[in-house]
C-alpha cells in the first residue's frame, strides 16, 4: 500500500506523516526525532473534554517554528552574503487577526525583534497591545485619518518604533498637522508602485495599477513637501508590495531589484532612509509541487532569503549606498501551517452499486438491454458498455417522464446502471497500470461518491470557494489502507457552491480524493491542513454556521500535547445575534406561539414544555451537526 498517495511528503514540510498504526502523526520541527504526536489521539481525547468537531487545532510549535526559520533563514543569507545591514520581519495582523494568534507570533518573535503591520485602528489598538520590544517595528498602512494618526504618534512616548507609512499625497498633509499639534515628529515611510507584475492570485495588486502606492512623480513631490516643512530626516523606511503567494523566484528578484533602485534615488533625493520594506509574497507549497502553479512555490525558504539579501546588496554596492535594513511582512508563511481544521464525514451518496438486478418477466426491452450489459462486460469495451448504459438509462427516465413506467421500475434501472459504474470501476481499479482512454477516465472520475462532511466552507475554508486556494485534505486514520472510494467532499450548508473538487495528490492536482468506505459505528474524520492564513478572518455566517472550536496545542516530545487555549465555537444564540435577531425575544415568542397551540391545536401540556425546552436547548446549542 503506498502511503504517500496524497503527497504528504512533498507539502508535509517534516511537520505531517504517517504512524505505523496508519494514523497521521504531527512532528515537533522544535525537537528532531521526539515522539510523533497521534492526531486522531488528538480528537479523542479533545471529544473526552466535551469539544467536538468541527475544530480549528492550532499547533503552537508549528507558528514558533516558522517564525525562527524565517529569522534564521535571512541572518544565515546576511552571513553568507557578507550583507552589512539588519533584518526586521512584520506580521500582518490581516492574515490572522485572533488574539491568542497574534499573542503568540508577538512571543516566539520577541528574540527576533519581529515586529506587526497594520491596515486599520483597530489593528494599531491590537498591535499597540502586544509585547513588541522597541527594536521590533509596527508599520501602519493603509489610509489613515486623524485618530489612527494621534494614536500612531503617540506610540512613541511608549517607546515603540512606529512608523507610518504615506499611500497617497493628501495623506502627508493631515500626518503634518497632528504632528504638530502634538508636538511629537513622526517616523514616516513612503508607499511606493513599482512596474513588475508577478503571477499567481494576487498578481493585479502588483505593477503601476495596483490599488495602493505612490507613482515616481507623487514620490517626487512628496519628498520636496517634507524638504519644505523641515521633515526629510522622518522618512525612514521605503515600502513596496510584491503581492500575496509570489509563486515564482525570478519574479521575486526582479521586484526586489526594482525596489533596491528606487530606494537608491530616493535616498539620492535627501531621504533619511534606513528601511527597505519589500512587502509580502513568500509563498506556501500548498501541493508540493515546488513549481510555479499559483498554489505552489518553485524555491525554498532559505533561497528567498538568500535572493533578496543578494539583490538588494548587489544594487546598493553598485550604487556605493549603505545597506539598509530589510524589511518583509511574511504573513502567510509564518501562520498558514500552524494551523488545520478537523471534521467529520456524517454519510456518503454513491452512484455505484454491486447489488445484482435480475430480469423479470414483462420488463421494458430497454430495461433488459441495460441488465443484460452486467453479463457481457469486459476490458476490451468498458468505454461501449459505459455508452450503452447511459443510453438505456436516460431513455428509461424520458419514458418515466412521458408516464410510460413506474416508479419502481424505474428504481430498478438505476440500480442496474449504478450497478454496470461498480463493475466498471472494478475492472479499472483491478488493472491500474493500463492505459485506460482519457475519455473513459474522465467519464469514471466524474462518478465519484459524494462524502458529506461536518464544516462549512464559507466559514472554515472561504479561499476554497472564493479563489480557488488548495490545501491539502487527508484522512486521519486507515492510512495502512488501500481507499477504496474516490470522493468530493461536500459541507453541511445547503448551497451546492458548498463543495470541493480539487484536491492535492501526489501526482499534483486531482478532482476527486481516495477515500476509505464508511464503516458502521466508526467515525471517519478529514483533516484540511495550512489553514492559518486569512480563512479565519476571510469566513462568513453562510447558513448561520459560525465559529467552529478552537483549539491551541503545544506538542510533548513524549508523543502527548498540552492544551494551551481552548475557544469554544459560536452558539445558535450567539450566530442569531450576529444578524440582529435577540435570542431572548425569540424564545419570548416561540413560547407564546406555542401556547396558542395548546389552545388551538389540543397541544398536551407536556408536548409544550418538551417544545419550548428543545426550541432553548437548540438556542445554546453548536450551529454544525453535534454528535450524541
């Protein structure tokens, strides 16, 4: 059995495997070589505590990790390069704004002087909030009115190293006059639009239409302004923004060469800048691919690091200009592995079937053809066979339709059809190393079993729906198992968008998933992985499923865990809330509406109070499907 059937050793990273009991094991990255961690010990004893799945689980060790690779990676380039300058890494609170997140990358940065970006007050509230040292930076972007500005001037009386960075002209007007009604001086940096264009998802936030950045004439005018006012010496740090998932290694040089060129004339103009900020872009290998695809990536951490330090020092030496201190907002790829959602499959719908439909006396002669087909099929004419049981089948349904055959008729001729799939994919599976025609493959793969799961995806996995984003989604345990299945998953919403039909595999990219068949009395659970960045902030209130659990972990070397956090997933009340609905007038007026049925519909007193305790339980209840 090939255990690597879904590529978890190409998008695995060294933190997802494969036990020997075939349950997939995390692996403490902190501690090489300590005792994997069961993950569907994991929910058991995580359900033994009351709290069930759906559950967003976060790994502590994973996010401390990546923030230590990211560091290291980038003092092993300035090493290697012989660079003179520092380097600073942000996170944007954006990609993950839940505060035991944001706690925690604030922590495990510490020792880095590993800083926060911002887009918004109340961002900057959280942002002012955390334990930043005063060697860590917080950058303000976006655009900012004069609260946001009072309060980012103001941080530096806490002795926080707050920069605000201009995204347009008119902004460095208002920035001058509260400085000066405080009296404070700002520590400002300059948004600026450079010309290359990267691919992937993100690539129209990039190049000189992107929404947000100053042209080189604005640039221009926006220097000879803070020369006028006195206030050259405050513009500190250049920032650009490459984009979001840059998958490709050449564009990523190209931007950083572009960016180290304008810093250089800028700095020329009389520009105090100390900080080249390059933004975003450091992308995840989400399929393993290490390609260029917009969910993969074609270069390791350790040769973006290296390719921007040598960038910018190759063009700084070039220009005998000081090197600067590098600056990059990696929010992706410092929380989107450190985090997984975890859910069930309540049931599955098949198209196939391996129970025998006999022929009875007086059958439709279409009825028959479709029957006798199960007894002449072979490999020779799979793909005939498949044409001619299609054929029978719609032309059973249109008499059906015309009221020329009866309902159960009509069952058995589905019956028998999905029997002749079931013999099909049989065959197929049997000789898996023929070269079947691309048509038949197709046409089978497009049969695939429907598994209905436990989770919301508007909610849990938006980019999923919205973007297309991949991540990988595995089974927990049977991994020591052949699947026998090949499946979509389906959520629990009642919206057929609510649906996923691509997959990672180890051969790439598929549009079904091997799965297992379901066994009685056994729960099935799925894991999607690399979650942590922008699905908990991107989710909405489809169908009012909210919230799920959320779980922070912290894994043991002895293969146990701790619970760290534990956040429990919205109630009925709660989501009812959100859309303006008061829970208690609710149940003010289901409790009257039932009365009335006592009176009207000879409703007992005791069907009432079951009612009106079943209508409250359900109030206080988990907006996804709970288990008994």
């Amino acid at each position: 059995m090939d255990q690597d059937i879904y590529g978890i050793s190409r998008w695995g990273d060294g933190l997802v495997g494969v036990l020997p009991n075939g349950n997939v094991g995390l692996h403490d990255p902190l501690v090489p070589g300590s005792e994997p961690v069961d993950l569907a010990g994991i929910i058991q004893k995580l359900e033994q505590r009351g709290i069930q799945t759906p559950v967003l689980l976060r790994v502590s060790n994973f996010l401390e990790h990546r923030i230590k690779a990211i560091n290291e990676g980038f003092r092993n380039a300035i090493e290697q390069v012989e660079y003179k300058g520092d380097y600073r890494g942000v996170f944007p609170i954006k990609v993950n704004q839940q505060a035991h997140v944001v706690e925690r990358v604030s922590k495990y940065g510490e020792p880095f002087h590993f800083g926060l970006e911002v887009g918004s007050k109340a961002e900057l509230l959280i942002a002012l909030s955390q334990n930043v040292n005063s060697e860590a930076l917080i950058i303000c972007n976006g655009y900012k009115d004069s609260e946001f500005i009072r309060l980012a001037l103001l941080s530096s009386k806490l002795g926080m190293r707050t920069v605000i960075v201009m995204e347009s002209v008119r902004e460095l007007k208002l920035i001058i006059e509260v400085s000066r009604e405080l009296r404070i001086p700002p520590t400002l940096g300059v948004r600026v639009k450079l010309v290359n264009v990267v691919s992937g998802n993100w690539s129209a936030t990039s190049g000189d239409r992107s929404s947000f950045g100053l042209s080189t004439a604005q640039i221009v005018e926006v220097v000879e302004t803070l020369r006028r006012e006195n206030l050259l010496d405050s513009l500190v740090l250049q920032h650009s923004h490459l984009g979001s998932q840059v998958p490709n290694m050449i564009e990523i040089r190209k931007f950083a060469q572009e960016a180290s060129r304008l810093f250089i004339e800028i700095k020329k103009l009389g520009a105090n800048l100390h900080y080249l900020d390059l933004g975003g872009g450091l992308g995840v290998d989400y399929t393993g691919e290490n390609s260029s695809s917009p969910n993969s990536i074609n270069y390791s951490l350790d040769e973006y690091c290296y390719s921007l330090v040598e960038t910018v020092g190759f063009e700084m030496n070039d220009a005998g200009i000081e090197h600067p201190c590098i600056v990059t907002e990696s929010g992706r790829a410092c929380v989107a592995q450190s985090s997984m959602l975890l859910f069930s499959v309540l049931e599955s719908t098949s198209y196939e079937s391996d129970g025998v439909v006999l022929s009875e006396e007086g059958d439709h002669p279409v009825l028959q053809s479709l029957i006798d087909i199960s007894d002449s099929l072979n490999r020779e004419i799979l793909l005939e066979s498949l044409n001619d049981a299609t054929y029978y089948r719609d032309e059973l349904r249109a008499l059906f339709r015309r009221g020329r055959l009866s309902l159960p008729i009509l069952a058995r001729a589905e019956r028998a059809h999905q029997r002749i799939l079931g013999q099909i994919r049989a065959m197929m599976d049997d000789l898996n190393d023929m070269e079947w025609s691309e048509e038949l493959n197709l046409r089978v793969q497009g049969m695939a079993d429907i598994y209905h799961c436990n989770f919301s995806l508007f909610q849990s996995l938006p980019d999923v729906w919205a973007i297309d984003q991949l991540h990988p989604i595995i089974p927990l345990t049977r991994l020591n198992e052949k699947p026998d299945r090949n499946a979509v998953l389906c959520d629990v919403t009642c919206d057929s968008d609510g649906r996923i039909d691509r997959f990672v595999v180890s051969e790439g990219v598929a549009d079904c998933l091997p799965l297992h068949s379901l066994r009685e009395d056994e729960e099935y659970y799925l894991g999607a992985f690399f979650v942590g960045a922008y699905q908990e902030t991107l989710g909405d209130l489809h169908n009012l499923f909210g919230d799920t659990n959320v779980v922070t972990i912290r894994l043991k070397e002895d293969g146990e865990f701790e619970l760290l956090d534990e956040v429990e997933g919205d109630t009925v009340s709660e989501v009812l809330s959100y859309v303006e609905y008061e829970p208690k007038r609710l149940l003010e007026k289901f409790k009257a509406r039932a009365e009335r049925a006592v009176k009207e519909h000879g409703a007992t007193l005791g069907e009432l109070k079951e009612l009106v305790s079943t209508y409250r339980d359900s109030l206080r209840g988990y907006t996804y499907y709970e288990s008994d």
